[in-house]
C-alpha cells in the first residue's frame, strides 16, 4: 500500500511516494529554461505539482498515465497544495497496486446492481425522453414551477415516476453530498457550492437531479461515463 496519499499530504513535508500522472506539460520559465507541470493523483485525490530542476534528464523517461514514485516537497500555493518534485522516476508494472490509484466504492457491489437494473429497466437507452430533464421529471426530482408578477417561484416536486428508482437516486445523491470533498474536482466544487446555497433536503434533490440527467446521458449517448469538469457542471 502506497504512503502517504494524497488526502494524507500536509504542508512542508517531504515525501516518497508514488502517484498516476494525470497530466504532463513542459512549460517555460521567465529565463527560458524548460520546467514540467503535472497533475498527479491516486485514489482520494489529485495534486498539482511542479518539476523545477534536472527537468531534461527526466523529460523523456515518463509520460502522461503512467505510475510514478517521486521525492519532493509539499507546499501552500494560492491556498492550494502543490508539490515540489526533486526527483521523479517511472514505476515497473511489478511495483503497482491499482487499488491505490483507482477510487472504488464502499457500497455494496450487490446493491449497486441491483441500482443499475433498476434504472435500465426503468429507461431503456433513454430513447423514451428527448432530453434528461425529462428522465428527471418523470422520476420526480425536478421542482416545480408557478410564475406570477413576472416572479419564478418553485414549488415541490412531484412524486411521479418509479417510486424505488426515485428513492435510490435521492439516496445515493445523501451519500455523495457527505462525500462531496472527495468527488471530481469539477463535481466537487459544485457541490460544495451548492451546499453552502441551499438546505440539505433541497441541495439532496438537486443532485439527485442532477444523477439523473447523467444516467440518462450515458445510456442515450452509449458512452462511458466521464466525471464533469467545472465548465460542464456550471453549464447542466
């Protein structure tokens, strides 16, 4: 098992550990020389990290995906934690444990499954709703609306649709809101914002919403699901 992680990192700590590069940016100081830019990251978190020196002997030895251990030190950048890499090498296959650089579920693999049908059973290939505002509002997770004096008020939802497969996603949206520092980084700032905005019932359902209209997404568009970065939660 791989120490420390990322959620364990406290400033100005020097650290031996090993991370999944996420990304690889060769970028230019003010004098020219070459230094790298790198988001690593394993199962609780991701980290921004920074590769000032000896930056040509380590260019080519690794790349974007790849499992490296590296020695550097932690700091406070902007309110955020950056590391500051003084060595970086690639990692064999033979040293990796992806369980350490793959978040997995705590919840039961029998109940997600059950979930899964559910929700499949219920929407098809969500070809029976044109957008998934409308997989939203058939399973009841959408307020709604009463206009007057040129002023929108929302009322209740409505309760309609699949009771179970309504319950499951408000269920399911409780667990990630408690849960919603260790989300994507763009999911994660949503929803702290919208913690601090809205009560916890009414943020519940809003994301359960939200869940709603991305499970209808990946089964419409038959595509993998991808976390949403900042712009695409701000724009859903």
């Amino acid at each position: 098992m791989k120490s420390p992680y990322v959620n364990e990192l406290k400033p100005s700590q020097l650290i031996t550990t090993s991370f999944l590069v996420h990304s690889k940016e060769i970028r230019q100081k003010k004098t020219g020389e070459l230094y790298l830019s790198l988001l690593l990251g394993d199962r609780t978190g991701e980290l921004d990290a920074k590769m000032w020196d000896n930056v040509t002997e380590a260019l080519d030895t690794f790349d974007r995906d790849d499992f490296v251990k590296v020695k550097g030190l932690t700091q406070i950048f902007h309110n955020r934690p950056q590391l500051t890499i003084h060595k970086v090498r690639r990692m064999d296959d033979s040293e990796i444990d992806f369980a350490d650089y793959f978040p997995s579920s705590r919840r039961d693999p029998g109940e997600m499954w059950t979930e899964l049908r559910a929700t499949v059973a219920a929407i098809g290939n969500g070809a029976a709703f044109k957008k998934g505002r409308g997989f939203a509002a058939w399973l009841g997770v959408v307020p709604g609306e009463h206009s007057t004096g040129g002023k929108q008020k929302l009322t209740g939802t409505s309760r309609r649709g699949n009771k179970y497969l309504r319950k499951l996603f408000v269920q399911g949206a409780h667990t990630v809101l408690l849960q919603k520092t260790k989300q994507s980084s763009g999911l994660s700032m949503w929803l702290v914002n919208l913690a601090s905005r809205k009560r916890k019932q009414v943020a519940t359902v809003a994301l359960a919403n939200k869940m709603a209209r991305m499970a209808w997404a990946v089964l419409f568009k038959g595509e993998a699901y991808r976390p949403p970065t900042v712009a695409q939660v701000n724009a859903a």
